[in-house]
C-alpha cells in the first residue's frame, strides 16, 4: 500500500496546489452529478488524475484508483480490503 496523506504533514502548500484548488473551486462542478459542463469537467479532470496515478504507481487499471474524502475512511477502505475474519 501507498499512503499519500501530504495534508496531515505539512502546513504550507505549494503555490501551484493553492492556484489549482481555486480554480477548480471557481470552475468545476460535482462530479457524476449531472450533464452540465462543470460536472462533465470535474468528471474529465477526475478520469484524467485516476490515469495519471495509475501509470505512476503501475497500476494496471486507473478504474482501480480510489479516491477517499480523508485519511480515515482511505484506511479503513484499505483494512476492510485485505483483512478477513
């Protein structure tokens, strides 16, 4: 497993973080929660991070690259993953 929390370990962000959280912020919509542009584009822009991470990391499938809203529940997906009774 990787575990990618930069959050919980640093203050400061880079400039560019800062610069691309805003614009998604004044531009895109909520993904998968309708047919206009800024939910089609904030689709787009999640399809695209999901390949990206997946050749980075060698996964075979960017559709196996998985997304939590925080560290929790990343790993409690990931302990419910591989642990059984």
């Amino acid at each position: 497993m990787i575990y990618l929390d930069n959050a919980a370990t640093t203050m400061h962000k880079p400039q560019t973080v800062i610069d691309a959280v805003t614009q998604a912020m004044r531009s895109l919509g909520n993904a998968g929660r309708g047919a206009t542009s800024g939910a089609l584009d904030a689709a787009r822009t999640i399809h695209v991070c999901r390949a990206k991470l997946a050749r980075l990391l060698g996964c075979p499938r960017a559709d196996h690259v998985c997304f939590t809203p925080n560290s929790t529940a990343a790993l409690n997906t990931a302990i419910n993953g591989v642990v059984r009774p």
